[in-house]
C-alpha cells in the first residue's frame, strides 16, 4: 500500500498537491530537485491534450519534448529554476507551410521571454 502521508507517490499521475504549491495553470509538476545550486522544478502539460496546427486547422500528433529552462523567483530561500518541457508538435498536412509547432503558454512564459 503506498504511504497515505507522501503526495508524489501517485501511481503515474499527476500529484495535485504539488500542482497546487506551484500554481501554474495547465501544467502539472513531474519533478523536484533541490541541490547547492537551488531548486528545479520541472512542469508539463497534460499528456492527452489535443492541439490543432496553427496555419492549416489539422489535428497534429504529439511528437516529443524540448526541455526550457526558465529562471523565476527564489522559493523557500532557494534560487528557483524552472523546467518546462514543452511539447513539439507535427503537422501531418503534407501542403501545410508549418511542419511542427512548439507548444506555447503565454502565463509561463511570455513571448521572447527566457
């Protein structure tokens, strides 16, 4: 039986708790680390989400993830980085301009932020 008292220890899930201490929308936590550097708290999306090319409308496929680091507020006196591992998309439309698609999120990261 899995520890009642250790929220991360869902059996592959999301841990809402620590969904909820972050507070980022739409993003669930899927790692911590702590080291003499800081803390790194890596975040993605839902896996099942379905996304639809941005120039032609067809619903593309889920292709793989590019790590982000982002730099945010120190946290419990701890430098804070944050790892978003944005998801690649590609457009399976041969006539489409577009051939992939990074996944963006304006409240994470603004444009031409980093």
């Amino acid at each position: 039986m899995p520890d009642s008292t250790s929220c991360c220890r869902a059996g592959g899930g999301y841990c809402q708790r620590c969904d909820l201490l972050v507070g980022l929308p739409g993003l669930h936590v899927v790692g911590v680390h702590r080291d003499d550097a800081g803390l790194r708290v890596e975040v993605e999306s839902a896996r099942q989400e379905v996304m639809g090319c941005p120039a032609c409308g067809v619903i593309a496929h889920a292709h793989s993830r590019q790590r982000v680091e982002l730099i945010d507020a120190p946290c419990f006196t701890a430098p804070v980085k944050l790892w978003w591992r944005k998801r690649r998309w590609l457009c399976p439309e041969p006539s489409c301009p577009v051939t992939s698609v990074m996944e963006q999120d304006p409240d994470v990261q603004p444009p031409r932020a980093s």
